[in-house]
C-alpha cells in the first residue's frame, strides 16, 4: 500500500527538485495501485489542463502496467492501439514521459504512481523520479521495456 | 486568487481539526475560483467515492454561489430542480454540507472553495471552516443564506 | 490482496448457494480493492442488467466504504445524498443489499467487495457472504452500521 | 446460444494455452452475441485497463462483424473510418489482433466472441483461438477476411 505520507513526500521533493532547476510552475498527482488519487499540488500559474495531463499520465502507466515513456514508444509504433486505449480509457492515457510507476524498493511490487506536467516531458519525469527515491521507493519510468 | 500556500494551510489545519475531534479518514479538496484542483489529500483508508464526493460538494458551492449546506435545503424544498442541475454537472453538485466558500477577509469576495468528506455532513463542514479561517480567511457554508 | 484464486472460490461457493436454494439464474462480480473487475459469472437466462447491477452494488460497497445493505438505509433517510453520489458515480452505486465488502479474516484490512444480483436483495447478499465465508475471508454487509 | 459452460472452457483453456507459453498475466473476456459479458478473468498481475481492453477487442469484433485482425487491416487502410467508429463505441473497439469471433461448428453461426490481453496481440489471439477450439467451437480471427 502506498500510504500518505509516503505520497507527501513523493510530492514535497519532486516540486523540490522542479524548483532547483528553476522550472515553470509544476502539477503533480500521487496514485495508489488502484488508480485513485492519493495527493494532488498544482503551483500557482499552472494551466487549466494540468490536472488531467498530470493524472492521464500516471493513470495510464497503472493501465497499461508500464511507465509513459514505453508509451510514447507504443504510440508512435502502434498509433491504432494507444488511440483506441486512451478513448476507451476516457482520455486518462497520455502517452509522452512524466507517469511513472511507484514500486516498493524490495520486491518490486507494483504500489501506485506519478504523473507531473509542466515542463517538457524529460523533466517532468526527472521530477517524477527524484520524489519517488527521495521517498525510499523504486521509480519505473518504463526506459528500457 | 487562492494560492498554493492557502490551499496547503486549509488542507492541514482541516485535518488537523478531523484529527483533534478523532473523527474517521478524511478527503479534503481545495478548487479555486474558477473551480479547478489547487490541492488535494485523502487520509489512508478513505473509501472510494471520498475524492468525487468531496470535489461535488465544492464544485456544488462555486456552480451555485453558495455552500452546500443552503443547496441541501434547496434540494428538499426543489428536489426536481437541484437533481436537474446535479444531472447537468455530471453530479458535481452534492447536496449536503461540507463544501463551504473561501472569501477574502476583506472584502468578501470569493476566491475558492473547500470539499470534506468522510464523516457526518456537520463534521466535514466543521473541519473545512477550520481549515479556512486557520488561513485568515472567511468560510461561506451557505448557512442564513 | 485479493487473489484470483479467492475470488474465484467466491463465486463458485455463492452459485452453489443459489442453486441450493433454487434461485433464477445469477450474475456474481467481484472487484478488488481498487474496484477492478477479477472475476466474474453471469448464468445462463440472466437478463441484460445484471453485469451493471451485480458490480453496482459491488463499487457502491467499496466507494462508500460500506455494505450495500447500509447505503440501503442511507437512500432512504437522505435521498438527495445518495442521489448525488449515484450519479457522480456514473450509476456504479445501487442502494440495496448485495453488496457485500471482503475483509481479511485476521486484521478486518479491507481487501474487495462482492456484488450479487438475481433474486430479492436479502437472498442475493446471502449468496455473497457464503461465498466470502467458504474462501476463508469475512463478509461486511453494512448490517448494523 | 453461448452457454456458460462453453464460456468457462474457453477461459479456462485460454489460460492454460497461456500459462503453457509462460506469457505474462492475462486478461480473458467472454462475451455473447449481443455483446455482453458472460464471463471473465483477471490474473492477478494484470494492470488496470485489461479489462477495458479485453472486451473493446471482442466488443469491436461482434460490432463489426470480423474478427479484431482485419479491424487492424481496416484501420491502417482506413483509419478515418475505424478512428469515427472507435470514439460512437465509447472506445469499444480495439483494432489490434485478440478479439475472436465464436462461431457454431456446423453452421458457422455467430454465437459470441473472445477479447484476450496481457501480452503480444498475436499471442493473445493464440490463447482465444485455444479457447474457442478447446470448446469444440469454431474461431474466426478475421485473418484473410
């Protein structure tokens, strides 16, 4: 299970990663395994849309069981297939890198997941990333599946 | 505008007020004006529903001008008008109390609004007035109205 | 966690109920924690609904982090309430017994929720706690709560 | 008439094609010929859409009257057409190899169909065909319609 605290803390240092590098205002989303919101933050002057891009993301990685970099990959080799998923899915599938899996550190196991827009995707994932160790736990951004 | 340092200041001090009363997990959704996430938490082991519970009570309260406590009474006085308009908002309208209006101390204007569910209505509207005044701003349950 | 095997085992002992008891035919579903879909079992002759109502019940247990049999209750004293809810949640809340939540036998966690539909709602949740019992796990209706 | 006997063997021996072949965590969906469920597993590992996924291969399928193979063909020489029919269906359609049509053995009857998911869309379709045949039923993939 992913706790809150945990997900605090995933959110509390990936923002303070966003900051160290001095980028735009950041919207991040903590899922648990099941796909349901944990903890939310959207920095002052975020856009409409970040909300659903945030969670699309990381909902997506949980419905697909793979971080939204292998996505991008599947989308653009398989344009038909993510298509069909993200409207079945009711749009909560986007495929481009910042949703990331949340795994315990020991077995591996499949405990939630982040999304994070803002910026450009590489950097929202290394956001994405840096919470989910800074909390102690293994982030699966899907590069190398 | 309700900035992230507000939102965060009634998310904690709305649990912490659940938590001094020993109440059950708690959801706590803050929007701003123009009904959008700013911040958001649910309590570990909060059911399922919490988070569309508690953002239905503050989207109720922006869509309609005010708290939920009033569209309760609404809803029993003109069943067949709040169903038509919960309908309409996809039931992002829930009629019962604990989505309360953020005010500006000042000069009263409205600025966002907070969502709490897990407890009796009474309880969740406690805890969201708490969080909104331990931000030095003003609570608008509806309540007179 | 709620296996496959468990659920399974759960369905197979409800429908043995049923077909103890004589009842039409019966459509069992059980979702996890998360409220996703294990396994499932709709028995010839079952009308066209029962896919809807069987998980219904299910989803509605576990979104309001209670048996079906409470939220019964509940419909009946703040109608307006569970309106709300019901359609915020798309229909996956149907207010009447059979829906039953799966707890671990040892620590109560909870780990699922069983939703039965076929004949009167007291017979239907029967079949769900006989499957929940004979799998090892404990049935919560909501009775008494 | 697709009874649940012949749908519980076309499961069962799905997975066993599957398990034979040491693919990963499988998704089986068993639907008649007006598109609804009859039956359906989930093993556990499986992320969240494969059941979504599962059924909009044989939803697609019985929608179009061809096995999801040829739905990928239409939907590369056509994608237009299929992209219009994906978003009417809500998405219930899955243009990828894995949704089966059921056919009667003697007439040639359609009776249902099978949607697999969980690994490469020709093995998924490897395990509805194992099923479908192992039921002593006709599978028809849409290959060379």
């Amino acid at each position: 299970m992913l706790g809150l605290a945990a997900a605090r803390t995933i959110v509390a240092e990936a923002l303070d990663h966003a900051r160290s590098l001095d980028l735009p205002p950041m919207t991040v989303a903590v899922l648990d395994a099941g796909g349901h919101l944990v903890t939310f933050v959207r920095e002052d002057g975020s856009s409409l849309y970040r909300e659903a891009i945030a969670r699309g993301k990381a909902m997506g990685a949980l419905g697909m069981g793979t971080g939204s970099r292998t996505l991008q990959a599947r989308a653009a080799a398989h344009p038909e297939f993510i298509n069909a998923v993200t409207v079945l899915a009711g749009g909560a599938l986007v495929p481009v890198p910042g949703g990331v899996l949340i795994r315990s550190d020991d077995a591996g196991r499949l405990v939630g997941a982040v999304g994070v827009s803002g910026h450009l995707p590489d950097a929202d994932e290394a956001c994405a990333v840096a919470g989910i160790v800074a909390a102690g736990l293994s982030a699966d951004t899907g590069a190398g599946s």
